[in-house]
C-alpha cells in the first residue's frame, strides 16, 4: 500500500523526532514547563492550520464519500485543540495571540499552499505523516510511561483508540485518493522534515 511505501521510505526520520531530546523529555517526564508551555502554543497554531487544510481538500474531495471522510478528520482535529485549550488554560497561554516561529510557520504555509494549489492527493501525501508520526510516537512513549509523568495526557491521547482509528482513516485516504509520483513522495517527505524542525524549533527559542 502506497501508506506503508511512504512511511518506510521516512521511517529514518520517524526514529529521530522519537529520540528527539524534545520527545525524550515528554517520555520520562523530564521536559521543563516552559518548554512544554512553548509547544502547546505553537501546535496549536499548527492544528488550526491543519484544521483549514483538511476543510480545502474537503471542498475539493471528488465525491460525497471522501468528503464525509475528510470532515471526520477536520472533527478530530477540532477534538484535538480541546486538548490543547485545556493545556493552554492550566499553562495560561492566550491561544489568539501566538506567533509562530519560522519552522512552524513553513510547515502551515506548507500545508495550506498545498491543500489550495495542489492534487487533492498531494494535500493526503502532505498531511499523512503529522498524524502517521503522531501515532507512531504516542504507541512508543505509552510503552514506557510511569504514574505522575506530568505529560500523561498528552500520551494517552496519541496512543488512544480514537486518534489510532484517525490515522488508518487518514491512510486509507491516502492511498485511495494519491498516486505513486514524485510530487506525492516529495510532500510526504517535506512534511516528516518539518515535524522533525518544529520538535528542534521548541527547543531553540528558549
């Protein structure tokens, strides 16, 4: 399946946002507040970037099938910043004031150029690998938490059911709605090096 084709051929990167000393901290809790404060102010930038781009491929899906589809997807990334308000209220963060750093703002302007310009299976190609790696890292850093880990909440919810059933949602898509092509593989691949500079982003803007 093209899903599986995709991620093995970036699997290299999937490993280093894993081991990524900004993941490591999540993990065994050691992750200093700040930075986390830092994290949850500019993923939820992202996710509101993310969300406008599932809304354009929606609108320009092929037929009512794909479109639901893409509209559960939109839903779940509103679920997603209920989590993020939730961290962004305890943490006191002003969620309509937040600038985003260069990475991040590369990766939305990535995003939502491709959700309005290109194929809609380029837009599935650009947008796989957030939820992909989401899901890969929320399965390996569940494997290892402990009782107390501050950052609990945020494991279960990648590591749960419902953000699990997401991502073979969003991979279905992907390989029904893409083609094997340069354009398809180049997305995908732009996408997994942005991930991986908006976890260094969190840590350099201290």
């Amino acid at each position: 399946m093209l899903h599986d084709i995709l991620w093995q051929q970036n699997v290299r990167l999937a490993e280093a946002c894993l081991h990524h000393p900004f993941m490591r901290g999540l993990a065994d809790g050691s992750l200093d507040s700040e930075t986390f404060r830092r994290y949850v102010a500019q993923d939820a930038f992202f996710l509101n970037a993310f969300a406008r781009a599932y809304a354009f491929a929606a609108a320009r899906s092929p037929d009512m099938a794909t479109f639901a589809q893409l509209c559960e997807l939109l839903n779940g990334v509103l679920r997603e910043l209920q989590l993020h308000a939730a961290f962004a209220k305890a943490l006191k963060i002003d969620l309509d004031r937040v600038q985003p750093y260069p990475a991040v703002a590369v990766y939305t302007d990535f995003l939502l150029a491709t959700a309005g310009q290109r194929e809609p299976g380029e837009t599935m190609a650009a947008m796989t690998p957030c939820m992909r790696l989401y899901g890969y890292l929320g399965n390996h850093l569940a494997e290892t938490v402990f009782a107390g880990n501050p950052y609990q909440p945020w494991i279960a919810t990648y590591s749960g059911p419902d953000f699990q059933f997401l991502v073979k949602q969003v991979e279905s898509l992907l390989d029904s709605m893409a083609e094997d092509s340069v354009a398809v593989r180049d997305a995908y691949a732009h996408a997994m090096h942005c991930e991986l500079d908006f976890f260094s982003a969190m840590l350099t803007h201290a």
